[in-house]
C-alpha cells in the first residue's frame, strides 16, 4: 500500500537526514553513501536504524 504523498515528502532518513523514496515495502535513502532501508509494515514506516537494511 503506498504511503500519502505528503507524509512521503517531510519523512527523512534518522541516519543522514536525505530524502526518502519508496519501493515496494521500504523506504530508501536517496544518499547514495547512506542507501538505508526502512521497512514498511502495515502501512506504516519503521524508521529506525536498528531495523534498517544496509545496501548490497
């Protein structure tokens, strides 16, 4: 289920602070140096780096 616009548009990565996309059931950092992602579960962004996965 994808997210409002506007709740995409003020959420930002707790790590680097960057913009966030959304991609299938994760939101992923837009720094290409960051590159985390969140999950999405039940529509709603877990936004925390301990639960985040690190880039390939």
């Amino acid at each position: 289920m994808p997210l409002e616009s506007g709740l995409l548009e003020i959420l930002a990565c707790p790590a680097c602070h960057a913009p966030l996309t959304e991609r299938d059931t994760e939101l992923i950092c837009t720094d290409t140096s960051c590159g985390l992602a969140y999950p999405v579960r039940d529509g709603i962004p877990v936004l925390l780096v301990d639960e985040a996965r690190r880039p390939a």
